[in-house]
C-alpha cells in the first residue's frame, strides 16, 4: 500500500486514484495535522464490507470456511 502527504495527492489525484482503482490497492493519504485516511475504490470497499458482513456471525464463517474448504479439495 502507497503512502502520500496530503500535499502529494492534491499535485496528482487523478493519477493515484487510477492507481488504486486499476491495481485494486488502497493508498494512504497523510495529515499533518490529522489522522491518516485510506483511499480505495468504491468496487473494493463494498466487497470489502461484503465480506465483513458475511463472516460477522461465527455460525455463518465457519459454514463459508467449510464450503471452500470443501471446494478447494
């Protein structure tokens, strides 16, 4: 993951959004003066919070763990 002052994404947004969208990377954008975000595209964020969702519950990860185990074998 790519890290960037704020001052460095303001020089070149365009560039590193389509980096992190076309390499399916998220980037690091520092503050001088605040917490540090992270930039990702929209597609990966809601798979992502997918995912998150899906193995929130125990019962539900162990069933998915199971099934791809199952499929890997």
């Amino acid at each position: 993951m790519e890290a960037h002052t704020w001052a460095g994404f303001l020089n070149n947004p365009v560039k590193i959004m389509d980096k992190v969208c076309n390499g399916h990377a998220p980037a690091i954008v520092t503050r001088k003066n605040g917490e540090a975000v992270v930039i990702m595209s929209l597609s990966d964020y809601e798979a992502l919070s997918e995912t998150a969702c899906l193995l929130r519950s125990p019962k539900n990860a162990r069933r998915l763990l199971n099934s791809v185990a199952c499929l890997e074998s």
